[in-house]
C-alpha cells in the first residue's frame, strides 16, 4: 500500500476556515481511510456505465466525485471497479449513493467514501454528465478543485 498523506481534516480547516466541510456523513469502504486529491466529477443516477469509462483512464492521483442522487437503491461501485481505479491511479472515490461488495473493497488501496451498501447492481444506459458542477453536503465540487479525506470529513477548497 501506498504511504498515506500527511494531513488531518481538523488542522487543515483550523488552518483555514474558508474550506468547505461536506456535512454529509459519508462511510469510510477502502483500504484508505486518508486520502487527497484534484476533483474530477460525475452526476449518475443509478447508472455506473460513465463511471467505469471514467476509472478505466488514468487517475493521476484524482479523487472522482458521484452525485448520484443519494440514491440507496443500486450501488454505483463494486469491488471490479474500484479495483480498475486504483489499478490506474485514482486517489479515490466520494459517492453520493451507494456501494456493494464491502468486505472487498476494505481490501482495495483506495480511498471510498459513500453513504452505504447495496447489492443490487445499476443499470447499463451508458447515462451520466461527467465534469459538471456538483452540489451536496452543504459544498460545491468543481473540476479541478482540491479536496482533503480522512475518518473525521471531507474538506474541498472554497468555492469562491
């Protein structure tokens, strides 16, 4: 496994209030419970097809954000795809929505946050807007924006 940053979400927002906090309470799934990284997004609903499209290309140390509705209904990541991820790089997953496969993806050198478990898979329309401005859990999540994840929050830099 890859060293882990060196950074708490506590000191970096003591250091500079203007951060956002997502107030969302989003669960902790990889095997990296620390993790940071350029936003790249993605708005799905119950529909992982652009998702997987999009892990397939190389990372760079990026954290992909899901607006998928907060749906609980189908999980838009298992562990097949988590692995893609950070076979090519990616720092990490924040999904608004749901996953399956829990015990694997604790194994998987990833960091994957998301509101909780389903085992039902998505559909496969090919659906989703990648790189559009997101917004829940009181933050705004633009490409190319800074965001900063451990066991007590998601800090993402001021929206401006």
């Amino acid at each position: 496994m890859s060293q882990a940053p060196d950074f708490t979400t506590c000191d970096l927002y003591d250091t500079d209030e203007n951060l956002q906090s997502v107030s969302t309470q989003l669960r902790n799934f990889g095997a990296q419970k620390k993790f940071a990284g350029r936003i790249r997004t993605l708005r799905c609903y119950q529909d992982n097809s652009v998702l997987k499209q999009i892990v397939a290309t190389p990372g760079e140390g990026q954290v992909l954000v899901v607006d998928g509705g907060g749906s609980l209904d189908a999980a838009l990541l298992g562990d097949m795809v988590a692995k893609t991820a950070a076979e090519n790089g990616w720092a990490g997953l924040v999904i608004f929505g749901a996953v399956r496969d829990s015990v694997e993806l604790a194994t998987v050198n990833l960091g994957i946050k998301a509101l909780g478990t389903n085992p039902r898979k998505t559909q496969k329309l090919d659906s989703g807007s990648p790189d559009v401005e997101l917004r829940f859990g009181s933050v705004t999540f633009r490409p190319g924006m800074m965001l900063h994840s451990d066991e007590d929050g998601i800090l993402v830099e001021s929206a401006g």
